[in-house]
C-alpha cells in the first residue's frame, strides 16, 4: 500500500496544469482556447484533489483496507465452497 500511495502522490505532483509562463505559445489563440485551458485546469484540480484523497488514504487506511480484503475473500470463499452431502 505504501508503494500504492507513493506513486499517487507522486502522479498528484506532476498534474499538469496551465499557469502563465506556458500560456505563452496560446498568446495568438482566440477566447475559446482559454475557455479550453480554464477547463483543463478544473479537471487538472479534481484530479489532484482525487489523488490526494486516495493517497491519504492509501497511507493512513491500509490497514483497515487489507482487512476488508480479507473480508471479502473469505466471503467469496465461502460462497463457492460446496456444502458436504
């Protein structure tokens, strides 16, 4: 789970997001292309917004996850288990 949380934070760091020293080459696009980028943006922002979430919870959760996991895979198993004739 670490590794896991590691790399979504790694990848929430690294979101790409439009701010003014690479708007530059968009200087001759008309107003739809900023509409554009202020989109990009946004879901720029939920993205790492959604990182951090699963991130904090990749960490500060893991071992409730695991536990659930086990769970549920002894629900499943228990499910396909043949009762005894």
């Amino acid at each position: 789970m670490d590794g896991s949380a590691s790399g979504v934070n790694t990848l929430k760091e690294h979101t790409p997001v439009f701010e003014g020293w690479n708007l530059v080459p968009l200087a001759g696009v008309p107003i739809i292309g900023l509409a554009f980028v202020g989109r990009f943006n946004n879901i720029s922002g939920i993205w790492k917004d959604s990182a951090g979430i699963l991130g904090r919870t990749l960490t500060e959760d893991s071992g409730k996850m695991h536990r659930a996991a086990d769970v549920y895979a002894a629900a499943d198993h228990a499910s396909t288990v043949k009762p005894a004739k």
